[in-house]
C-alpha cells in the first residue's frame, strides 16, 4: 500500500518521503533539502513529522511553503517542544500582504509535543498571512500522533541534548490484491481497489457495494462488485508493515530502551549512522550514534531491514566502512 526511501543519500540531509500507492497522498519524516523530490510528489504531503529544528532537518520547510503557495492545501506538522513557536518565526520571516487576495487556501496545522506539559495545536493559515491561531492549551498526550483507519504514527522521545523525536507509521493490515485472480474474475487494476482496502481495514459489510472502474485498450470499463466477493476471491490480508524513523539520538540506556519499544518489529528501520566505531567519543560529544551502536539498535529491535543514513562528512569516499560495520552489528 506504500512506498518509502531516502530522499537525499547517507550524506545528504536527513528526510524519508512515505508514498501510498493509488492516492494523491504521502508523509515526510523531517524537513532536510527536499530539491531531490518532484514538486508532484511533494505536493502529496499531507502529513510532516519533524524530529527537531537543527537546521539540516527543517531548512526544506521553506521549499515546502514555496510549493504549497497559492494552492488548496491542508499540511498537518508535529515537532518537539517550542515547535509552534519556531514555526511561527519562520513564517514571520517573510511579508505575507499579497496573500489575502489569493483564491485558493494553504493551511498548517501544527501540533507540539511536549514530555513535560502535554500537546497543543495552532493554525496557520495563508488568507490570514499565516497569523497564528491558537486551538486550545495543553492537553493530554500518549505516543500516539495520528490515528487514521488505515495507519497511525507513534512517537519516542529521544535524547540529543535537546528532545529529539523518533517515529513508527504502522499499517492496521496489509491488503494484497491477487491481480491474476482479479482479471480471471474480469476485473483490472486501478484506483478503485483502494475503496476496497479501506473497506476490508475498516470493516465494512461484506455486501458493500463497489463500482469497479478501469481504463483498458478498449476504453472506459464498470461494473459493480460487492466488497465480499472481491475478498473472497482476489484479497489476501496479512499483519500490517511498520517503519521506524531513528536519527539524532545519544547512545544511552533510556534512549536504547525508547527505540526498541517504538520500532520492534520493524520492516525497515531508517536509523542514523554518523560515525565509525572507533569515533564513538565523539559520538558521545554530539549526541550520536555510531555505525555499531545503530546495527546493534536495529537488531535488538528485530528490524528485518536496516536503512543507514546520516553519515558524517568526515567519511567521504569511504562510506563503505560505515554500512560495513553497521550491517555486521544487526547481523550480530
């Protein structure tokens, strides 16, 4: 149901691009240079998790409102503590007089996490010229950011001298459609099959109606299926996939202990690799992890796949080392 990589290489800055397939929609895990992404793909974000505002994690929010000008967008953005206020800063930044005669709307809504006060949210809207529009104070909070019916995303608060936050995007269930069982029973691929996922994730009634519609060499085809014929025949529902999102993080017990609660059983796991081994005091001085202590994470996790990201440039032309040392760790 989606796809996910880096957006930049190892030594680029941070960001991972979430795409679901068959709909205009995808997540970022933080805000590094997105120039590498196409403005079509960009333009499907909906959601934004950003782990902190250390520069190379968020200098592409300013891309990302270029883009968005101008067009009916609704962004929802979750940060750390004080993230509203940086957010209102950035936008402050720039002269907003012309906006209030633009048509279409682009809206923020940005939600801060906090360990000591709770979470609240305020909105930013492009026909007030981003005027900051507070929802409310404090509020309770659990690891729990967005709770749709086809995915949620959690959150762990990690240390990196400043709270750092790491992710998982875990599928409710994985829906695979049996694409020659599909055109046995005379149907073809297209958008429609996700009005059949959504119902077979969120329970529908196997007598839902479904008006499958596809284009082939002969045109325009429909026709009308129940959601339980379409189960019974063509789907095949196993566990849903999760991914987990680690960078910027000092290698402590608490923080070992956050990752692995967050990111057990993770499909992939994104997690930063900035230094060698032998570089592990400065590691320590930076508040990162090395190669080792990143596969050694993702083992402990039970990831079946590692992503190394975020290497130092001190490494340049001998990046091998890096991945070298942190796939021999999470193979233990």
């Amino acid at each position: 149901m989606f796809s996910v990589s880096l957006v930049n290489d190892p030594f680029g800055d941070p960001a991972v691009f979430l795409e679901f397939k068959h709909r205009r929609r995808a997540i970022l895990f933080d805000l590094g240079d997105l120039h590498p992404l196409p403005a079509r793909k960009i333009l499907k974000v909906d959601y934004v998790f950003v782990s902190h505002t250390h520069m190379d994690h968020f200098i592409g929010f300013d891309h990302l409102v270029r883009l968005c000008l101008g067009r009916d967008r609704r962004i929802s953005l979750f940060g750390p503590p004080g993230f509203i206020d940086q957010v209102q800063r950035r936008l402050g930044a720039y002269s907003w007089n012309l906006v209030l005669h633009y048509t279409n709307d682009f809206v923020f809504t940005v939600t801060e996490t906090d360990p000591g006060r709770g979470r609240r949210r305020a909105l930013f809207q492009c026909r007030t010229g981003f005027v900051r529009e507070d929802e409310g104070g404090w509020e309770a909070d659990d690891d729990v950011l967005v709770d749709e019916g086809l995915f949620l995303v959690r959150r762990a608060f990690l240390d990196h001298k400043i709270p750092s936050l790491a992710f998982s995007f875990e599928e409710r269930q994985h829906v695979n459609i049996k694409k020659n069982v599909l055109r046995e029973m005379g149907f073809d691929t297209g958008p429609w099959l996700n009005e059949v996922k959504e119902g077979i994730v969120k329970g529908y009634p196997p007598e839902t109606p479904i008006l499958a519609r596809w284009r082939d060499e002969g045109g325009v085809k429909e026709r009308e299926v129940t959601l339980g014929e379409i189960r019974r025949q063509a789907v095949k529902v196993t566990p849903g996939r999760r991914v987990a999102y680690v960078t910027d993080a000092l290698y402590s017990p608490d923080n070992v202990e956050r990752i692995t609660a967050l990111a057990g059983g993770a499909e992939i796991l994104f997690i930063e690799t900035v230094f060698l081994h032998e570089d592990r005091r400065r590691a320590a001085e930076t508040y990162h992890l090395t190669a080792r202590q990143a596969g050694e994470i993702a083992r402990l996790c039970g990831a079946k796949r590692m992503v190394p990201f975020h290497f130092s440039p001190k490494y340049k032309g001998s990046e091998d080392l890096l991945v070298r040392e942190a796939l021999a760790a999470f193979a233990g």
